[in-house]
C-alpha cells in the first residue's frame, strides 16, 4: 500500500489582509531536495482552503517526494494579477519526512508481531506512512517504506 498524501498548508496576505480566490494565479517558483535535485517540473498543484489559506498536497515515496526532503518558494503572483509587493508574493515552503512523524502523536500506530513493521494510519484507518524494520547484529532500524 502506497503511503497517504499529506496536505502542505501556506497562508498569504495582500497589504495584511488575507488573499482570497488566487488558487490561480499561484505556482511553485522553485521545488528542489536538501540536496539540490531540482523536482519543479514534477510540482503539485495548489488549491484554496479559504481565508487566505491554500495548500498542496505530496506522498512520500512518489515524485516530487520521493528523493528526500523538499524545500522550495511558491510564486502567488505569477502573472502578477495580485499586485503583491515581493515580501508578499514568495512563500518558502518545505516538506520534511519528520512531518509524518509528528502524525504519530495524534494518529493511530500499529505494528506488526509478526515483522515488527510499523504503520501510521489516519483516523479513516488508511496507512499514512509505513516503516520497515530491519534487525541487525548492532542495531534495528526504521526506515521509511515508499511502495
């Protein structure tokens, strides 16, 4: 089971007020992993939450998020509709593995008896995220499962 989409909210403001029904005229300026693969060609789609929020959405183990951690800037004035002065109009973004984890403080844990696998689950049941556990003479280790 492939691991669950988890949504990336920003929020932006026009002159200190909250830029609404701009879903539009947003886009990612620059999308890349800690380590520099440029992923902007693979950049998800925005969508408007309401009152100035908006938000993207990526799975880990699945392009764009599947070489690491992102961090990038989304342009919210692409065509310079919004008239947004430049403080405004880029918004730094990441998106980090740990922000599965922090999933786990209010989300449903489970693990396997039988693999010793871990799996973090929504409140609908669905896997979220998956790690694999591998026992060796040392040391066992988690690792984040892409599938």
């Amino acid at each position: 089971m492939a691991n669950s989409a988890i949504d990336i909210p920003f929020y932006v403001a026009k002159d200190g007020a909250p830029l609404i029904g701009s879903d539009a005229e947003m886009n990612f300026d620059s999308l890349q992993t800690i380590s520099g693969v440029d992923k902007i060609a693979l950049a998800p789609a925005i969508s408007e939450i309401g009152g100035g929020w908006y938000k993207f959405s990526v799975a880990f183990g699945a392009a764009p998020f599947d070489q690491g951690d992102l961090v990038g800037a989304i342009d919210a004035d692409k065509n310079g509709n919004n008239s947004l002065a430049a403080a405004e109009r880029f918004i730094p973004i990441e998106v980090r593995l740990d922000f599965y984890g922090l999933m786990r403080s209010v989300y449903l844990m489970t693990q396997s008896k039988l693999t010793g696998d871990m799996e973090i689950k929504n409140s609908d049941g669905d896997t979220i995220l998956k790690l694999a556990i591998s026992d060796n003479a040392n040391e066992i280790q988690r690792s984040a499962v892409s599938e």
